[in-house]
C-alpha cells in the first residue's frame, strides 16, 4: 500500500513499511525511508505504481480548470474528495482525489485552506481583489525583469532618470528598481555605480562623489535664500591701511594685518578680522543658515561657502575697500619687540592690498630674509612681523606649526571638476615658512588673547583645548598644551566657520559692555560645538576623499601622457614630479607574466614611501593606498612600483612592487 502525504507544504508519496496506527514507516521512490505522522496522510493507493503516481496526478492537475472548479464548490467549508466528486461526477479514483487536492492546493487565492484537506471557496469579492493583486504582481514582475534586462544590457530604462540618486547613495530595496539593478549587478558582477556608468548615467565620475555628497548633507541644494542684513550702525574708521595674506583663490578674506610706527617709537601691530556678526545678530536669518551649514565646505576645484555671496561681499576684506572689522591692536616695543599692551575695538578699516602667495612666496622667504632684500610691496612690515613671531612663538616653546616637516598640496583643476577632460596640477610647499608662520603667529595670539578676555570678564565661549594630547570643544578656558597657551579658540575666520561666529558675537558684545549674546548653559552654545564639531569632520573626509579623486585622476593623465610618449623620445632620465618613469616592453595596464609582447607600450611606474606594512604614499602628491604585493620593508623605504588599473568610482588604485630605490632613517 502506498500513501501521499503533505510535508513542508507540498506533497510526497511513499510505501508503507510498517503502520504503527499514529506514524508510519515508509520508503520513498529513491528508496530513502522516514517515519510520517498518520495525520499528514492524505490518502491511500494501490494503483498506478509509486514512481507514476505524482506525475500523473499533476498532470491530471494541470487539465482542471480552476475557476470551474470554483464555481462548483459549495459556499460552505468542503472536503477535497467531495469536490473531486463534485468535478468529475463520479467518485473520484486515488488519482483523480489527488489531482483534485493538487490544485485545490496550488491555488490559494481561489481556495483558503481550512484543515487537513479541507478548504473553502473564496468569496467573489474577495477573489475579485485577489485576482486584480495577482495582476498587478505579475506586471511589476514583468517590468522588473524588463529594467533587468535592459540593464544587463547596459541600457538606462527611462523610468530610472528620476530614481538615479536614491539608486546610487540610498537604494529602497522595496522598490522594483532596486531590485531590477541589483539582479542586473549580479549578472554582470558590477557594483550599481560602475553598472549605471555603463549605462551612460552618471554625467561623471566626479559628479557621482560630488552628488553623493551633496544628497547626504546638503539635500535641499547649496543655494541660498535671499538674506537681508541687520543695520549695525556707524562705526569709527582706523587710520591705518592694512593688508591681507590668502591663497590665490580664496574669496573670504577674514583676515588682515597693519603696522604702524608709534611716536614713543614702538611699533603698534594691527590684526583685523572680518564681523559678519554685525549683520546677522543672534537667531537672524542669516545666522540660522550659517547654524545650519556651520562651515565653508572645501575641495579641489570649487567650494561650498557658509554664507551666501552676497554677504561674503559685504564683509570680506577685499582690497581697495573699507570694511567692518573686530581689530586687536598690539603695542610692541621698538627694541626687544616684547608686546606692551593689547587694544581690541570694533571698526572700519581700509583694505589696501590682498597679498597672494603664490606672487608672495618667491619674494618672501627664508632666503630673502636671510639676504636682507626689501625691493616688494610691504617688505618693511612683512620683515617686522617676521620678527615679531619669532619671538612670540619662542615664548610659547611651541612651534606655530606642529607639522613644520609636513607638506601642503595645492590642487589646481583646468576646464572645470566637472568635465571629464580637465586637466589637474598639484603643487607642494613645506609647511612652516615665513607666510605660514607670519598668518599662524598671530591669529594664535589674537585667538589666545580674546578667549582670555572673555574669561576674564565672565563671558562663556568655545574653546579648543588639548590636554594628554586629545584635543576637543569646550566652553572652558583650558589650555591648549600643544600651543603652548594657556587658552585658545576659534575666533579669526567667522566668514568660514561657525563656532568663529559665535566667539566673535561675544567678544564684540563684551567690547560694547552688553549683555552676552550666550549666557552659561546656553544649550544653543552646546549644540553649536556638537554639531560644529560633527560637520566639521565630515566635510574634512570629504575634503580627502575628492583630493584623493583628483590624486587618481592625475595619475591617469600622467599615465596617459607616458602612453603618448614614444620609446625614442624617452630618456632614462625623464622624470616627472613624482619621479614618473618609464620602461621598454612593458604595458601601461599591468599584464600577467608571459603577456608582455609589445615594445610600443610603456609601463608607468611611480616612486613611493611604506608608512608601515603594505601602507605607501606616494612622493609627491598626497596618495596613500595599500599595495599588497610590498615585500616586508623597513618604514620609510622607498620604492618603485607600477600602476595597474584605477578605479575612479571606488577610489582604487592597483600596483605591482618593483623595486627599492633607497631606504632612508626616519
């Protein structure tokens, strides 16, 4: 005797071997045997044979149409056996009661199950609704598969225009979309970005770092209201003329210096920070905009400021123009250059130059210094305050700069980050030269000086402080040991940074004796550091991220440049910044041993120092990746390696070790 059983939701058929009454031993066709509880068997047969008896009852199945064998079942509760009968018009036959349970089984919208071969009809309405269910189902699955295909195709759907952003930076896993691309990515071993480029839909790959950038934190866009600044009054002109020192590029001029010769004959040394704060009072709308972005967002090429344009222009200390200004003045004596005295005022104050560094620097320098040669605009002062700092810093025993052996990288892009065809130079300086330490002396000493001030006359402010070597944001004047001061904070560049703002308004509130725009515990002044303190980070990662893109990108236009070179033209002495070279019978993308069988390729090869382990950066631009094929190499070794394949989507960067060039001692 042979039985069909329900187990796992489907059916099975078996031999008994033994009846226990309650379970059953029995032999399967492939002649596995298990043990089955009585109340899962279905029914019982003799004929046709085990082998046969499951395909043909579903085939016999397959031949039942199922909305018939709806409208033939009872309104109530039924028995499969009583609508096999019912079906058929006669008693039913163990392959027929099969068949009939089969698809009484197999159609759960038509038929809900009640029990142990039990089932009932479902009512027209609620089947109506199931059926128009089903449909909608099956056309999503057939469109899915559609986006599918055509990915897999690396065709862009155009239903997907409008969904890109989420696809690419916050996929829905309940969409039809996502799942499409995800079935597409796993045909095609592609990750969604490097599919959707196949695709043609990402305008660049620049713009898919940018775009993922901006969709997290900026998803309402970077433009700006239009904000109208608040009256702050007539304020008294200086009279003296004082000048900037930026970068080339930078627009927010926040900072400026003056030099003035006393008639006791001291010298009086102006520091002159930019007031937006003037402007935009506490909870203004500009100020909650400036909350809301809490700093200028930096990277190669372009920038996203704090502040909207207009008001940029209105307070940036720009050359040739008369600004609003929070000035420190420091009587320095004439012949030790000891500071005498500190005066801060709130003012305006000429702007007579914008000194730049690139024009700068050559004429600006330790070797200048050290010649004595004065023949550039600003000579005189930039000498005094070259000595000035000097000495502030040798007061301090710390150096201004902590990273005095750290290297600074200018990224200069052409034609635009956006377009695939630009071309990007990196440029390096040391950090720690006269520019640097003029700038970085003296906003120390002003940002020392005014959160001592504050302090001293109880107004609470944000501090940065640095003890045990772990710096944080406080609103207590701690000192920062790695300055070498006994308090320091934000307070020199409130045009670019938040918790600047913030300092400034008390600062100036405590200079015009009024009441603290900040009181203690004022939770907005917390939640001013927290948030500060989270974006600011942030938006350096992103900083590192887009200069490692432009570093990759460098990389590829170097590489492509050797690829034009041919082997005649090329010298074994060439060289590029990074020590680029080249080598005959090698290809640019590295091939597998035995492959290389073309003299007309060249293969690129870059020069690196191991930080640690498989850990390198590269000489001269700032590239740090891992190279998994270093041997065991002391720290601070330098080798060649060749670049392989670059992957501007993920950030990646192949090379195959070569060489070592030297080794040098730490």
């Amino acid at each position: 005797m042979n039985i069909l059983y329900e187990e796992d939701g489907s059916f099975k058929v078996g031999s008994i071997m033994t009846d226990n009454t309650t379970s059953l031993q029995i032999e399967s066709v492939s002649g596995k045997r298990s043990k089955v509880k009585a109340a899962n068997v279905m029914l019982r047969f003799s004929q046709p044979a085990l082998g046969e008896f499951m395909a043909q009852a579903e085939s016999l199945a397959a031949g039942i149409e199922v909305d018939f064998l709806w409208e033939c079942c009872p309104p109530d509760e039924f028995g499969s056996e009583q609508i096999a009968a019912e079906y058929f018009g006669h008693t039913p036959s163990s392959l027929e009661a099969a068949a009939a349970l089969i698809r009484l089984h197999g159609a759960p919208i038509y038929f809900h199950k009640k029990g142990k071969g039990r089932y009932r009809a479902a009512p027209p309405d609620v089947l109506k609704a199931a059926l128009a269910g089903a449909e909608r189902k099956r056309q999503q699955l057939a469109l899915q598969a559609r986006y599918t295909e055509q990915l897999s195709r690396f065709e862009l759907p155009c239903e997907f225009t409008e969904h890109l952003q989420h696809l690419l930076y916050k996929p829905d896993r309940n969409t039809l979309e996502t799942k499409a691309l995800e079935a597409a990515c796993a045909a095609t071993h592609l990750s969604a970005a490097h599919l959707l480029q196949h695709c043609g839909a990402l305008p660049s790959t620049h713009d898919y770092h940018l775009q993922k950038f901006l969709f997290e934190h900026f998803p309402k866009g970077t433009g700006f209201p239009p904000i109208e600044l608040s009256a702050w009054g007539e304020l008294p002109l200086a009279g003296v003329n004082a000048f900037s020192i930026d970068d080339a590029t930078t627009t927010e001029i926040d900072d400026a210096f003056s030099v003035e010769k006393l008639a006791n004959g001291n010298w009086r040394v102006g520091v002159h920070i930019a007031a937006p704060t003037l402007g935009m009072p506490r909870d203004s709308e500009g100020d909650r905009i400036a909350a809301t972005r809490l700093s200028t967002v930096y990277m190669p090429g372009q920038k996203i400021t704090m502040l909207p344009d207009s008001v940029v222009q209105a307070f940036t200390l720009c050359a040739d123009r008369v600004s609003p200004a929070l000035s420190m003045y420091n009587e320095i004596d004439g012949a030790t250059l000891e500071i005498l005295g500190h005066e801060s005022r709130v003012e305006r104050i000429h702007i007579a130059a914008n000194l730049r560094h690139d024009t700068l620097e050559p004429l600006f320098n330790e070797e200048t210094l050290a010649a004595g040669k004065l023949d550039y605009p600003y000579a005189n002062e930039l000498t005094l305050l070259w000595n000035l700092v000097q000495k502030l810093e040798a007061a301090r025993g710390k150096p201004s700069d902590n990273s005095t052996q750290q290297i600074d990288y200018n990224f200069n892009i052409e034609n635009g980050p956006d377009n695939e065809n630009a071309r990007v130079s990196i440029t390096n300086r040391r950090r720690g030269s006269p520019i640097d330490k003029v700038v970085s002396e003296l906003m120390i000493l002003v940002n020392s000086e005014w959160g001592r001030h504050l302090a001293e006359h109880g107004f609470v402010g944000i501090y940065r402080t640095q003890q045990n070597g772990k710096v944080k944001m406080s609103t207590i004047a701690a000192p920062h040991q790695g300055l070498g001061v006994a308090q320091y904070m934000w307070s020199s560049s409130p045009l670019r940074r938040y918790v600047d703002m913030v300092n400034q308004r008390q600062i100036i509130t405590m200079l015009r004796d009024g009441a603290p725009a900040y009181e203690k515990n004022d939770t907005a002044l917390y939640a001013a550091m927290r948030d500060f303190d989270t974006m600011y980070t942030i938006y350096n990662d992103f900083q590192k991220t887009m200069e490692r893109y432009w570093c990759l990108r460098w990389l590829l236009q170097e590489q492509a440049n050797v690829e034009a070179l041919s082997p005649s033209s090329l010298d074994e002495t060439t060289s590029h910044s990074t020590r680029l070279q080249t080598s005959a019978a090698e290809s640019l993308v590295i091939p597998q041993a035995g492959e290389r069988d073309t003299d007309s390729l060249r293969e690129f090869l870059v020069d690196a120092i191991v930080l640690r382990e498989n850990l390198v950066k590269l000489t001269d631009i700032p590239l740090i990746f891992r190279a998994p094929s270093l041997p065991e190499l002391p720290v601070n070794t330098r080798v060649q390696l060749a670049v392989g394949e670059i992957d501007l989507l993920d950030l990646n960067i192949q090379t195959r070790f070569v060489a070592t060039v030297e080794e040098t001692t730490a």
